[in-house]
C-alpha cells in the first residue's frame, strides 16, 4: 500500500506541475513580449556604428507613416526586413561638399575637382533619382582665380557659381567667406545662382528680413515624405578688413536655444510639418554638437566650416553629424 499511495502521489505531483506549466508559460511568453521596446522611429540611427568619417553620404532611412500596417517588434526581426519592403521606407542620398574654393583637381589631379564631383553626382542620380546634393558653405570666396579680372571686373567668385549651376547643386547655405565680398558683388552671386540658399539665422542689417534671395527654409517632398531643410551660420567674419557688415548674424553662443525657438516658431506659428528634419550649418564642431544635444527632433546635421571629414554621433538619441574635406577631395 505505501508503495502504491507513493506513486500516486507522484502522479498528482505531476499533473500539478503540468498545470503550472499551462499557465506559467503563456504569462511569461507575454510578459516577455510587453518588455519588448517597439520598433522606434529613429531617422538619425545609422546602419554602421563605426565613428570613420565620410566625404559622402548614402543613407537609407525607414520612414513610419500612418497608413503604414503596425511596425513588428526589433528583437524579432532586426532591422534589415524593413529594407526589403519597399512600403516601409523612402531611400535618398545627400552628396554633400563645403568649403570648395578651387575647380580644379588637386594632388597631382588624382583628387577633388569638380569635374570628378559632376560624375560621382551622375552616377548617384542613376542609382537612385532621389539624390540631393548640397553645399555647407564657404564657395565664392576665397579663390585666386576669383581676384582675375574679366571684362574689366573681378570676378568674385562668379566662376565658381557658374559651375555649381552646370553641375546641378540644389541647395547650399551662407559660410563666413561668403561676406568677404562686397554686398554688391555677393547679391549678384546670389542672384546667378540656380541653387537655392538657405539660412535660418542671417538678416538683413539690423532687420529680421532674411537676406537678399536667401530662403530661411525650405521643404522638399520625396515620395509623400516632407523633409525640412534649415541652415545656421556662423558669425566669425566680420573684422576691420571684413565686408560683412551688411549683414545680421544670430551668435553661434545662442544659437542651441535659436535653433530650439525657431523650430517652435515653424511648427506653432507657420503651421508647418514635416517627417524629417536636416540642418545645413557651417559653424565649428563644437557648435554643431551644442545644437543638436539641445535639439533631438534633428534627425541629421550637415556641416562645414572645418575642411576636416567628420562623422560623429555621440548618443543614439543625437542626430549623426556630416563633414567633408575641403574643395571636395
């Protein structure tokens, strides 16, 4: 009889552990997918977490709409089945340069040139027609072969305009040299260009008009994705020797808080939307870092002002920040 009653007890064991088991399970499959985090929608993420540097950028950006079916879950599937879906994003490439002050190529012609940027920029257009090129400052001046006269005047960096409008720049913002022209010479320049310019923080001379065919921002639609486009400059070129001043220029000190109240004023005062915001700027690093550390809703920052490649993401809630060697090499 003992032996007998000890299996049974064991029986009952068991089919209590059994329904433990029923029940345990699904709460903890559930629990395990509460604790889950949902798929983010984070433009700024980048596909590599290598801090190299880039002279040009070739980012593929999942874009969340509303129409969109529920994202699944990161831990299930990783980010790579997004890009096979072509319903889930909208792929676009900034070919970016800055401080380009010669046409030529350099180091023995095996390097920069804007002949070699015409073709790279051809070549991503083929890949993908939704290639954005842009300038982040510093183009007309300085250049020795902007002080040769033709036809009696100097030419102040009218070559340099004339050849971005053949190659085909969309959209370039203000550096410091760009005022070491007189106001006459940089309004006709501006007034060449086929490009748009864009400068979120440059006035008029004591006014809050922005600047002679200068856009404050700009939105531009790709595949019903609304991407902002703002610029910053920086305010270091206004010396004795200096021409600029012509112009008013919001401090790189306050610009984080500028940035900040001006992205407020877009949205609550001009009713704007947008899914994506890029800030074109030529400031010092430092300056760039300030910004988007007090600003995350900017999803990438393209700069200038350094000739230095950069590639810099400090956090992955900070927006990834973009510089190229100067004259494009």
């Amino acid at each position: 009889m003992g032996c007998r009653s000890k299996v049974e007890l064991t029986v009952c064991q068991i089919a209590i552990l059994i329904s433990l088991c029923i029940i345990a399970v699904p709460l903890a499959v559930f629990g395990w997918f509460r604790g889950i985090d949902p798929l983010e929608y984070n433009i700024s993420s980048s596909s590599s977490s290598s801090s190299s540097s880039s002279k040009h950028s070739n980012n593929v950006m999942p874009v969340v709409r509303s129409h969109l079916r529920p994202m699944p879950y990161l831990d299930d599937i990783g980010s790579s089945p997004l890009l096979n879906n072509p319903h889930l994003y909208v792929q676009w490439t900034f070919l970016q340069m800055n401080d380009v002050y010669e046409l030529k190529p350099l180091g023995g012609g095996k390097k920069g040139g804007m002949a070699r940027v015409a073709t790279i920029r051809k070549l991503l257009l083929q890949e993908n027609p939704n290639t954005i090129t842009v300038i982040a400052g510093d183009i007309v001046s300085p250049s020795a072969l902007g002080n040769s006269i033709v036809n009696g005047s100097m030419l102040n960096g009218k070559q340099m305009i004339a050849t971005l409008n053949v190659l085909g720049l969309d959209y370039a913002t203000l550096g410091n040299h760009e005022f070491d022209l007189k106001q006459e010479s940089l309004r006709r320049r501006l007034n060449e260009s086929r490009f748009q310019w864009i400068a979120s923080n440059v006035y008029e001379r004591n006014t809050t008009k922005p600047f002679h065919n200068v856009l404050p921002y700009k939105i531009l639609t790709i595949s019903n994705v609304n991407i902002l486009l703002i610029g910053l400059t920086i305010d270091d070129n206004f010396g004795p020797l200096s021409s600029g001043q012509y112009v008013s220029i919001t401090s790189q000190q306050t610009l984080p808080v500028f940035t900040e109240q001006y992205i407020k004023h877009l949205r609550n005062d001009l009713h704007l939307k947008w899914d994506i915001l890029i800030c074109l700027t030529h400031l010092n690093i430092q300056n760039d870092i300030d910004i988007i550390e007090h600003n995350p809703s900017i999803h990438v920052l393209l700069g200038g002002h350094e000739h230095e490649n950069y590639y810099l993401k400090r956090r992955s809630n900070y927006a990834p920040i973009y510089k190229a060697d100067g004259n494009a090499l």
